[in-house]
C-alpha cells in the first residue's frame, strides 16, 4: 500500500474532494448532494485536464500531478489566504491584489522551472500528499456523518451559527413581521431630483396614499454601492479605510465580506427570521440569486472561495477593461436585466407564499442605476442605444428610467400589501444619482430615496435626515424592543483610485 500511495499522484482526484467536502461540510443543510457531487467531478475533469496540459511539458506523470496541484491549491485556496492575510497581516500590501497575484504566479513560475531542471522522482512528496488528503477527507467525512445524525444540532447557519453566539436581547414577545428591504440601485431622492432637474416625483403622492413615511431629507453614507450597503446592512461605519480619496480593488473586497457577514441578518437570524437573499450580494448562508453558469446555485457557497470567483466579485469591475474579459463586457451588462426581472417576480412570489417563520427579504434591483434599458414608457431599447447610453449617461435616459421605476415600485408595493399586508417594507437607495459628482463634497450624490411601511402606521422614531446607518437601528428599536443608540448622520465621500462606476 505505501508504494502504491508512492508511485500514484492520487491526491489529483483527493485534492478536489477534500476542497468540495470541506466546504459542503461547513455549510451543511444548504447544500445537497447531488450539487456536491455536480461540483465534485466538475473540479475533477478540469483538474486531470489541466494535468493532462501539464504532462505534454514535462513528460512525467508525477512531476506534472504536483505542478497541477500547485495551481489548483491556488486555485481553491485563494480565498481563504487573502482573507487571512487581510485579518493577521499589519501590513495591507501584502494582503493587496497588486502585489498577491504578481506574487504567487512568479511563485508558481519559479517551481515550474525547478520541477523542469530537477531529476527527482518525488515518490516522498506523493506518498505526503497522498497521506494528508486521505486524513483530510476522513476527518470531514466523519464530521458529515456526525451533523447527518445529529440533524437538529446542524439546522440554520451551519458556518456563521448567530443564533447561538450573538450579543443581542432576545425579544420574545414581539410579533415578528415580515421585513422587505427594497433596495433601488442609485435612485435620488425626490427632493433631490427636483432642485437639480425639475423633475416632479409623483411616486410620493402614490407611497403617501398607501401609509408609507417618506423621509425626504436622508442621505446614504458612502457614495459607493458596497460601501453603502456594508454601512446599511451591519448599521455602523466602516473602520480600517486607509484612504478615502483612494478607494482600491481590496477595499471593495473588504465591503463584500462586510455585507456577507451583517449585523442585520444576524440580529433577525437570532429572532428565528428566514433571510431571504434576492441580490447580487452574498449574504452568509444565502449565495447571491444569481446563477452562475452550469453549476448549481448553492455551491456558491464553495466557489465563493476560489481565485476566479474572487476576483470577478472584487474587482470584477475591473477586469471588465482588460482582455480577454473585455469580450463578455456586453453581455454582463445585459445581464442585470433578467436580474432585476427575476427579483421583481421573486419578491412578489415571497409575499404570497405561507410562512413558518418570519421572513427578511432583501431584493436589490439595479436602477434606476444605468444600464438604462426600457423609456419611460417601459418599452424595450435596442441593444446599441443601451450601451451608448451606459458610456454617455444622458440625464433625460436617467429621469425616464427613474419613470419606468416608479410603475415597478408600485407593482411591488401593490402586491405585498395585498399579500402580506402585516408586513414592513424599507423601500431604499444606496446614494443618489452619481452624474457630475466632483470634489470636494458633492452633496446630490449622497440624497437618496428612503420611505418605511409600518402596518400601525407609528412612524414618531423616523426623522427626516436621517442616513442609511441609522434606519435599522430605528426600525429594530421600534419592533424589536432593542436599545440602539443613533449614530452622528453623517456622509463621506469616497474616490476611486481609479476612476470607474460601482
């Protein structure tokens, strides 16, 4: 058996079913089986391949396994090492794409060339292997057996398990509604689209006649997307931006590991909610709703972790510029289309379904934020005049797709006081419209829509200045018994390092 685990590089098929085991482990109860086993061999056949690759340079078996495995240990890990790095290291540099990406690959360059020169059989080195991941995937297999026949142990959050360490008084007497965080992508406040661009928001008078308190002065307190929702979600600012004035790839990543792990969803978790993602964001436990190419949805949860999966989520925006990436540019655009289609229908499906628990659904729909794809009459635009509009951003294509927004704000609103009429709707934008924002403050794109739906209709803890840091702090004293102390309204303004739109 020793010289078996010697002379034969198993741990090319060990390494992707430990790096899929371990995971499906961790976030056992969300994923199944069968998308496990989907991921499991798909990971197999691209690692033999890339072997395969390998074995035409070096024309030995071993040496082009352990090559392989240098990679894909890249590959799989990656995730995890830039986490760690970021967290432990002092020094941000070495945490930063910039310096991380060059770094591994003149890493894997350099034992390319070695394993080249070298006439090592490495037999020591695939038994080590061979050993380490049989021991690896033993113990997580064990760890699968024990939570499947301890089902009630392994329920609800398996990897970010808030219910049993949170910090959070436990209201047990309240009625526990349903919460929908509406989220419109870059949508300006009325007040806002009135002073810079005569534009009379009538989806006020329509939200004023269905209850809703429309806070008329708020603001968000980032003018970036992630930003915003990192400070929303976990109701607080962001502490470690090293420089406002320039924002970088690994500050973004930074803010979707915020968002993931929120103090919102783990205060609702606490109180038995469902979280119901409709986003673009993974929140944790609850991938993105976005399907990501053959694969099964859930396993997201494991792709999370790998180099391209990290890469495209912080700084994806980037890599749109670059080739060959600059190729799907288009079609990524068109993208949030069916997106956005897809959460309007999920969102009024949710309303309707019977619930065991109380629910928080978070949809975040991308407009009235560009691409600009309907008028204001909601007929499709051609292709071309989507992606002149998206480099131009004519205020008028704005203003009409703001239009278009309102009718599917009402649609939404219609059908969840119809369906759930107990329910609480935040109907929110992350910041205003980003058109001309210049230093040193520009004061528009921070104005934003904001309006709450209490079913009492007791709005006396909403203030009309009051910024997106504080909206769950109030709606959470106020149905939730907390004792959240408001937090100075503040915005800051940020830049990018490099100029772009997120």
């Amino acid at each position: 058996m020793k010289n078996f685990l010697r002379k034969y590089p198993l741990y090319l098929i060990l390494l992707p079913v430990f790096f899929v085991l371990h995971g499906f482990l961790e976030n056992f109860s969300f994923i199944g089986i069968k998308d496990a086993a989907i991921l499991c061999l798909t990971y197999i056949f691209l690692t033999l391949n890339i072997a395969l690759f390998s074995y035409f340079f070096f024309r030995n078996v071993t040496k082009a396994a352990l090559i392989t495995t240098l990679w894909m240990v890249f590959f799989f890990f990656f995730g995890a090492v830039h986490e760690f790095l970021r967290e432990n290291i002092s020094v941000r540099f070495f945490s930063r794409y910039g310096f991380l990406l060059p770094f591994m690959f003149l890493l894997l360059i350099l034992i390319f060339i070695y394993l080249k020169k070298v006439k090592k059989p490495f037999y020591g080195t695939s038994l080590f292997l061979n050993v380490l991941f049989l021991v690896y995937i033993l113990i997580d297999t064990t760890g699968v057996i024990i939570k499947a026949l301890n089902p009630d142990e392994s329920s609800g959050l398996s990897v970010y398990d808030f219910a049993r360490n949170n910090k959070y008084s436990i209201c047990d007497t309240c009625s526990k509604p349903n919460i929908y965080l509406l989220l419109m992508d870059e949508y300006s406040s009325s007040l806002s689209l009135k002073e810079r661009h005569d534009y009379n928001n009538d989806l006020d008078s329509f939200l004023i006649d269905k209850g809703f308190r429309i806070q008329a002065k708020s603001r968000s307190n980032y003018n970036f997307t992630p930003f915003s929702m990192s400070s929303t979600l976990n109701m607080s600012f962001i502490e470690g931006i090293p420089n406002y004035r320039s924002i970088t790839a690994d500050d973004y990543a930074f803010c979707n590991k915020l968002v993931r792990d929120n103090e919102l969803i783990k205060f609702l978790d606490a109180h038995g909610y469902d979280i119901v993602n409709y986003s673009v964001f993974d929140l944790a436990g609850h991938p993105a709703m976005v399907q990501q190419m053959f694969l099964p949805l859930k396993t997201k949860l494991i792709t999370d972790r790998t180099l391209f999966s990290r890469m495209y989520r912080d700084i994806g925006w980037l890599m749109m510029n670059w080739y060959p990436f600059k190729w799907f540019k288009k079609t990524n655009i068109l993208m949030h289309r069916s997106n956005n289609q897809k959460f309007f229908d999920l969102v009024k499906e949710a309303a309707k379904e019977e619930k065991k628990k109380p629910q928080f659904v978070y949809a975040h729909f991308y407009m009235p934020h560009s691409p600009y794809y309907y008028d204001k009459d909601g007929n499709e635009k051609d292709n071309p005049t989507i992606y002149s509009e998206l480099h131009d951003r004519p205020i008028t294509a704005y203003l009409d797709y703001v239009t278009y927004t309102n009718g599917r704000i009402r649609e939404m609103v219609n059908a969840i006081m119809q369906d759930d009429p107990s329910g609480i709707i935040v109907l929110l934008s992350d910041h205003g419209n980003r058109k001309n924002a210049k230093p040193p403050m520009p004061v528009h794109i921070f104005q934003n829509l904001n309006a709450v739906y209490y079913p009492d209709r007791n709005y006396s803890s909403l203030y009309d200045s009051i910024t997106n840091v504080n909206m769950f702090r109030v709606i959470l004293n106020k149905n939730f018994n907390q004792q959240f102390q408001l937090l100075k309204d503040t915005s800051i303004f940020l830049e990018d390092k490099r100029p772009v739109d997120h």
